[in-house]
C-alpha cells in the first residue's frame, strides 16, 4: 500500500510539471480550474544566411557603427577646408559724432566716420608649412578605421547570429530528445503499472518507473524554457525587439578544422578588421602629433576686400577694394604648443600599446578557438559512439527486464544513460558549427 501511493503521488507530481491531462484532472477534484493555456505563436521559416542578412540590416550596433564612420568622413572635409578661400559678406553702419576718434581699447585707425557700406571679405591660406596636410591626413586615416570599425561591428554580430542560431537548432533538438524520453518512459511506466496489476511486478518498479517518468517531464519542461530562451537570444542577435519563434533550416555539419595553427594567426594578423582599424589610428595619431609640432611654424595668409557704400560722409568714396597678407609668427604662448605636442605624442605611444596588446589577444583567442574547435570535431565521433553503445545497452537492459533477469534500477540506470547520449550527440553538432563560426570569427573571416 505504501509503493502504491508513493506511485501515485510521483505521478501526479509528474503530470503537474507537464501541465498534461492530469493536471487538469487533479485540479478538478479539489474544485480549483486548470492555469489557462497561451496559444502557440506562428512560427517563421529561416534559413541562416537570412538570419544574417536581417541583422546586418537591422542591428542598431551596425547602424551606430555607420553613423560614426560618416561623422569621421565629414571630420576630413572639415580639414581639408582650409585648402579653400573663406569669402564672406558684411553690412556696416555707423553713426559717429564729428571728429569723433577711438582714444582707448584699439590700435587700429582711431578715427570714425559715419556711414552705411556692403562688402565681401575673401581669406585664402597660403601656406603654414604642412601642418594643414598633417591633420588632413589624420583626419582620412581616423575615417578609414572607423570604416574598418563597421565591418568589426558586421562581424561580432554575425558571430551572436550564428551562435545563437546554432543554440536554437540544439535547444531544438534537446526538445526532440525530451519529447521522445518523455514518450519512451511513459510506455515503461503504463506497462510496469499494468505488471503490478497483474502481480507480475512490485509496487517499488512502479514508483522507479514513475520516478523515471517525471525525471522526463522535468527534462521536457527545462528543455522548452531553453528553447524560448535561445529564440529570445535569437531575436537579439537579429536586431528585433520583440522575440519571435522561428522554423530553422537545419544546416550540414562543417569540415575537419584547418591543422596549421601558424597559418590562421597570420591571417588573423592580416584580415582582423580590429588590428587594422587600431593600426589606421597609430596612424592617424602620429600624423596629428607631427600636426600640433607644426603650431610652431608660421602662417602665411592672403586677405582680399571689396565692397560699396552708398551712405557716407564727404571724406570716404563710394567704393572700396584693397588686398594683402598676413604672415603670422608663433613667438610665446604660455608652452600652451608644447604641451599640445606633448599630449598628441603621448597619445600616440598610448595607442601603439593598444595594438600590441589588441595583437596578443587576438594570438590568444585564434590558439583558443582553434583548440576548441578540434575538441568539437572529436566530440562527434565519441558522442556517436557513446549514443551507439547506450542504445545497446538500453535494449540488452529492456529485454533482462522483461525476462525477470535484473531490477528496476538496472532498467533506470539504462534509460538515464540513452538519454544523456542522446542530448549529448545532439548537442555536439550544433555546438561544432558555433565553434567553427567563432574560429572564422577570430582569423577574420567572420564578416
């Protein structure tokens, strides 16, 4: 009597983590109704090459990327204006007392006439001795690392694409698996109850089979919170800000992995579109510090007026026009260039360290992936073999169970043993793809 309401309680316990039939059942009796049931949303079809292209379009991370390369073009046409006249017009109007002359504040021509005049002032620089073509050729090398920066954007979300649409296709699977465990355990534990029934088994094989049953449904219910978890993983990657469920086309298991290490970290060297954007901006920084040493070097500007005035008193003409220079000679200004100089220099050495630290880890990250990934490649075969040798198993221990040749536990032990194989080689395809994307990721293929 006791092996019968232990049996009778794990099922219950089961049936409620499963939400199944007699869930609803066991509510019924004492009066309370049934939690009420969402319905299944409408799944999209995709494939992983559109999941990559939506999130390339949509990914804010992308846009912002884009947004800062453009910012940083647009930082070259401002450099690069001061190869151009500056023209600009001016409007005048005076009322002065007579004989009236500035006496204090200037050093200009003190006198002031009345007056209303119109003219155009045009400013060309001639020369400063290079330091305008310094900071041009900063300013193009800073937007050519932030183009760099947004295929760097490109690629880190194509990595979160890929790994979380290889998390789906393995929470996907898992389901599969529990659904069948789920299936497979309730047969045993139908067919162990109706035994008892019969007096052919005990009380203590039902509540091992119930016990079984419920670890199922256990699995089952993790396996389909994972499952929501990785489409709302997925939906992120996509740029979407809503989660979805998607029907995902189910991708071939890649090659053996590439065997020379040194080759991938040359090209990672080579193609990382980190490396190069961090190489651009030592670039671009020692041009600016070479910049900010020309501050002390002259200036040599030329300045045009013309103009009418319409308005006046007898000592001024109806017209006016005259040209120039101005040469403009750096003598003391507080060391204000120095410390310029000094600033941009120390920048400078500061971002040459980034690189070098940026160039180890990325050393570090291609050795780590790429021994990450022949691990993956060798779990495929062994998961094979472990789901092979446990199915075996688990038929030798069904046919003992019946015969009358082992317990319980032996059968139990058994299924346990199917079930962990069989997440296991399902897991292993999937997690070998997102290896393999995150190696591309890290030699720079990825993008």
């Amino acid at each position: 009597m006791h092996h019968r309401n232990l049996s009778t309680s794990l099922l219950l316990l089961a049936a409620a983590l499963t939400g199944t039939p007699a869930w609803a059942q066991l509510h019924a009796a004492v009066g309370t109704p049934a939690p009420p049931q969402a319905p299944p949303a409408a799944s999209q079809s995709l494939t992983l090459q559109e999941a990559e292209k939506i999130a390339i379009q949509n990914h804010p991370q992308i846009q912002a990327a884009t947004y800062l390369a453009a910012a940083a073009k647009a930082q070259v046409t401002e450099a690069r204006s001061e190869y151009f006249p500056h023209a600009y017009g001016s409007a005048t109007g005076v009322k002065a007392e007579t004989n009236s002359r500035v006496a204090a504040g200037a050093l200009n021509n003190s006198i002031i006439f009345s007056r209303f005049a119109d003219g155009v002032t045009v400013q060309q620089l001639v020369t400063d001795f290079g330091r305008t073509h310094e900071l041009v050729k900063s300013s193009n090398l800073h937007a050519k690392a932030q183009e760099e920066n947004i295929t760097t954007s490109r690629a880190d979300v194509l990595l979160q694409v890929d790994a979380a649409y290889y998390n789906c296709l393995k929470a996907q699977a898992v389901l599969q698996v529990a659904e069948e465990t789920v299936k497979d355990r309730r047969l045993v534990s139908d067919q162990v109850t109706e035994m008892e029934r019969n007096k052919l088994k005990s009380g203590l094989d039902v509540s091992f089979a119930n016990v079984d049953l419920a670890q199922a449904q256990l699995l089952l219910v993790q396996a389909q919170n994972d499952l929501q978890a990785s489409y709302a993983e997925l939906s992120a990657a996509l740029g979407l800000a809503d989660q979805k469920t998607f029907q995902l086309a189910d991708q071939p298991v890649p090659s053996a992995p590439p065997s020379d290490l040194s080759v991938l970290i040359a090209e990672a060297m080579r193609d990382r579109p980190e490396i190069i954007s961090q190489q651009l901006d030592v670039s671009s920084a020692q041009s600016y510090a070479t910049a900010e040493r020309d501050l002390w070097l002259p200036t040599i500007s030329a300045v045009g007026v013309a103009g009418l005035t319409p308005y006046r008193v007898e000592e001024l003409g109806s017209r006016y026009a005259a040209a120039g220079f101005n040469l403009n000679i750096p003598i003391f200004n507080g060391r204000q260039f120095n410390a310029l100089h000094a600033e941009a220099t120390a920048e400078s050495n500061a971002r040459q360290q980034f690189l070098r630290d940026l160039q180890d880890a990325v050393v570090r990250d291609v050795r780590k992936a790429w021994l990450n990934t022949f691990s993956g490649y060798q779990r495929l075969a062994l998961t094979q073999q472990l789901l092979d040798q446990a199915n075996q198993a688990l038929d030798l221990a069904q046919q003992r169970y019946k015969l009358g040749l082992s317990s319980i536990i032996e059968l139990s032990q058994a299924q346990l043993n199917a079930t962990q194989a069989q997440i296991s080689q399902a897991s292993a395809k999937y997690d070998y793809a997102a290896e393999i994307s995150a190696l591309n990721f890290e030699i720079g293929l990825n993008h």
